[in-house]
C-alpha cells in the first residue's frame, strides 16, 4: 500500500534561484577573446584563458569531459583554440592548439552519426572555420565538414536576413557572434538588453564588444555583464544569463511531477512571480524576462504549472507554437523537438475542460512515428533519453498507456546495477531523478507493478548524499548544467520517495545550495 506523506520544499528556494547555467568552453572562448580597453594587445580578462588551459581534456579537445558528444567538443574546442591563438605571440600554447586540432579532426569522423547539433552549430562552425583558416587552413577537417555549410544555407534561408534591427529582436540574435567583425563594429549600444547584453548571449555580447574595442570604441554596458559573469564563474562564463524565467518554470515542473502541494508557502512564493512574465511581452514565456522573444518549451510547461498552480490564463499564447502537426520551439527553427511536443501532451492535457483535445490526439500520433529502436525518443535540448522518456511517462499516462508502458520498460531495462539511471557509461544523480520522478507517477497511476526498482533508487540516493550533479547533459551550443534545475529535480525525486514511503530523508539531506547564488 502507498504511504503519503507531506515532503517540504527547502525554505528560501525562490531566493536561491539565481538563473545561472554552468561554464563552458566555448562561451569562455569568447569572452576570452576581448582585448583590454584601449590595448589590443592585452585580453580584457586573462583568467578565461587560464580557464580554458585548466579545462582541456586528455583528447587534446575540450568540452563535457564524462560524455562524448562530438558537436558539442567540436565547438568548444574551436572556441578554445581561437582564444588561446589570439594571445599567443610566443608559441606557449602551441601544444594546446595543436593537440586541439587532431581532436577536431577525429570528432569531425563522428559528427554524422549523432541525431541533433547544438543551437547555431550550422551557422556558428562555419565562422569559427573561416577565422581560422588563414592560420591552421590544412589542419581542419574540410571535407568532413561540407555538409555543415549546407545545413546552414537552409538556416539562413529561414532567418533571410542577418542585419539586426534594434526595434526587431530576433532568436537568431542569442548566436550573433556568427556576424563578421566589420558588421558587429557598425552596429551600437541600442541593441543590449537592459542588462548590458546581446539577447543575454555571452558570446554574442563578447563578440560585439571584441569588435568595438579594436576599432577604437568601448561598450561599458556590455564589459560589466560580462566581467559579472568572469567574477561569477571564477574565468569560465555560462551560455548566457540570466535565464530566470526558464529555471522557476522548470523547477516547479519537478516539484509538480512529484505532486508536491502548489499552495504551499515556498512553491506558491515561486509561482507567483510567473504571471507577471507571462504578461511581460507577448503572453507566453521567455527563458527570461531580459529576452523578449517566447519560446513554445518555456511557454507549455509555463502554461501547465500555472494551471497547476490555479492560475487562470488562456491558451491563446500556447497555440501560437502550433504548426499543422506538432508544436515548435521557435517560429523560425530548423527541426522540431520532441520534447517540446511531449511537453506540449502534457500542457494541452493540463488544461481545465479539455478544450484542446483534438490537437493532443493529432501530436500524439506524431509523437508516436518518432520512436526509436535506440532510445525510444531523442531531442536536440537534452542528451539523455532518460529526461525524455521520463517526462513522457506523465503526458502519456491515461492518456495513452500503451506508450506510458513502453516507457516504463525502458526506464526499467535501464536501470543500473547500482540502482541508478545513466545513458553515458554511469549512473547520474541527475537522470536518476528524472526516472525517478516518471516511476514514482507510473506507481501511483498502476501502471507499474511494485516500488522495487524506486527502492532501489533510494539506495542510490542514499550512497551518493552530499554529492552534487556535475554532467553537462543540456544541449545549448554546447552542453551546459542547468544548476538551479537540477538541483530541484533532485529535491523533487527525494520528495517524491519519501511521500511514497520508500525513502526517508535523513537529517544532513538538506540540499546544500550556497553555490547557487542569486538572481538580483
């Protein structure tokens, strides 16, 4: 029999949640690559390079270094050697760089084997090619990389334009370090965002700058957000910030799927600042509120938490992602996502009355002619098919229990000997608690048998307490580590155990988040 008891969110969460995604190699590249106000010569912030020097991996690349993913190595890699080339007049970096080109060019080998590409990656390689041709030109991995230049053609017959109107903010502009440096330096301070930045893009922001210092001008706004970042991340800088928005929404999701109650005093302190960004703009969700373009993930889970919370809103935003047969992330996106559709189920489903149903049964069957033998679903936001799947196993349930099942047998297929959940080689907190979260719902839905494969999660759990989640599994144009996230899909999972009766938490289990910091 199923034991319920009332788990707490750790109080103060809201406070804790400061929209800060994890450093990488390629963003810190960037950044690295600006010069010191009225000096040319000089980086701006050399403890990104020494940065980049503490991150190269035994490969001779950089990148995630428990995961191989050989987009996302390649453009961090790129990233890398483009700085540390730039400021390296005696040769001291020489191994680094030439041990990064042998890495680029066995990563080239792979890139055609793997389903999804980063965020710009079609349109953002091709730059980073160009700029280091004249130097290393032999060293690259042309060939390998032709279709590359095909696959951005198409984007850029999506976008049509890339001359950026300050009165116009587009997606397209979060990867504006792709324009060249004589087009960056005619363009000025009315394209940042309130925050001092380019759509919140450290390397749209660094790119911009580069090119204004070395034409002789300055941008003070833009240098403060990015020596924000430097400070923040001890020389290595995230994707972007702040991505507020996005972290409230999704770590509210966890706590939803782990049906903790929405009235209580930390999770409603959450909520609550949600309908005022849903209003902000164009109704719907942004990743943050400095960035006003929606996008259709952040607006359906958006949509459901606020559903959940009680909150009465229309779906009118959520219908703006619809096309023909599916739901899109973003009006002008090359691909669609499958997680954003499985989000989309759940949304539509969440919805009081029902009205959308004919819409859910049509992503439904598209969502079903996307299986796959492998990992029965894949996406271009996140690496592990354990986040997929999991969310999956909510939208379908009740719904479509002969998939729910599917997706409960291959948690259950995957599940490691040490009771833990990992796609890459070995068990993760992180995609641990995704599945955790998915079998706790399935349990309670009698779709799964017993609590054996959650107890034996626990036990997981229980080995691994005081550790923190470290893998880089969400894709953005590299691989990042949503902390805030993360950390509440953890907390989520050990709620949901302990109000099933199969994990009780001990009295050091309070999460330990004094390295998130927070969001002014």
């Amino acid at each position: 029999m199923l034991r319920n008891r009332s788990p707490q969110v750790p109080r103060g969460w809201l406070h804790r949640l400061p929209g800060w995604l994890g450093p990488d190699a390629y963003s810190t590249g960037w950044v690295a690559l600006v010069p010191r106000p009225g000096n040319p010569t000089e980086p701006a912030w050399p403890q990104a390079l020494d940065y980049l020097r503490s991150q190269q991996l035994p490969d001779g690349g950089w990148g995630e270094p428990s995961i191989y993913y050989a987009h996302e190595r390649t453009l961090s890699t790129l990233g890398a050697i483009m700085a540390l080339h730039e400021w390296d007049p005696s040769n001291e970096d020489k191994e680094r760089i030439d041990a990064g080109l042998a890495a680029l060019r066995r990563y080239a080998g792979d890139l055609a084997q793997e389903p999804h590409e980063p965020i710009g990656f079609e349109l953002l390689v091709p730059r980073l090619r160009d700029w280091l041709a004249p130097e290393f030109g032999s060293a690259l991995p042309h060939e390998a990389w032709a279709p590359i230049d095909k696959l951005g053609a198409e984007k850029l017959a999506i976008i049509q334009k890339m001359n950026p109107d300050p009165s116009v903010v587009q997606a397209w502009w979060f990867s504006m370090e792709l324009l060249p440096e004589t087009q960056l330096v005619s363009l000025d301070d009315t394209l940042l965002d309130d925050n001092g930045s380019i759509a919140t893009s450290t390397a749209a922001t660094a790119a911009y700058l580069r090119a204004r210092r070395r034409a002789g001008f300055d941008s003070p706004r833009a240098a403060e957000y990015l020596e924000q970042l430097v400070d923040r991340g001890q020389g290595g800088v995230p994707v972007g910030w702040p991505f507020e928005v996005y972290e409230r929404i999704w770590a509210l999701d966890s706590f939803m799927r782990a049906k903790l109650d929405p009235a209580s005093p930390e999770i409603a302190k959450i909520a609550e600042t949600l309908p005022a960004s849903w209003d902000l703009n164009e109704p719907g969700f942004s990743y943050s509120d400095a960035f006003p373009i929606n996008d259709g993930d952040d607006t359906l889970v958006g949509f459901a938490i606020l559903n959940w919370a009680g909150f009465d809103v229309r779906s009118e935003p959520v219908l703006e992602f619809w096309d023909t047969d599916h739901f899109r992330t973003y009006l002008d996106e090359r691909g669609a996502s499958v997680s954003v559709n499985i989000h989309a189920l759940a949304a539509l489903r969440s919805q009081p009355g029902f009205p959308h149903e004919d819409l859910a049964l049509t992503v439904t069957e598209w969502l079903k002619e996307r299986r796959r033998p492998d990992t029965l679903f894949a996406d271009k936001w996140h690496l592990s098919p354990c986040y997929l799947v999991a969310h999956a196993i909510p939208a379908f349930a009740g719904w479509e229990d002969a998939i729910a099942r599917e997706c409960i047998d291959f948690l259950l297929d995957h599940q490691r000997a040490d009771g833990g959940w990992g796609w890459f080689e070995h068990s993760t907190l992180e995609e641990t608690s995704h599945s955790v979260l998915g079998l706790s719902f399935a349990l309670e839905q009698g779709l799964l048998e017993n609590d054996a494969p959650l107890r034996r999660a626990a036990r997981f759990f229980a080995a691994n307490a005081g550790q923190k989640p470290t893998e880089r599994l969400w894709i953005g144009k590299t691989l990042y580590c949503p902390e805030g996230i993360v950390e509440a899909t953890l907390v989520a999972a050990k709620a949901s155990l302990e109000r099933l009766g199969v994990w009780r938490k001990p009295q050091s289990e309070e999460p330990d988040l004094s390295r998130l910091r927070v969001y002014p």
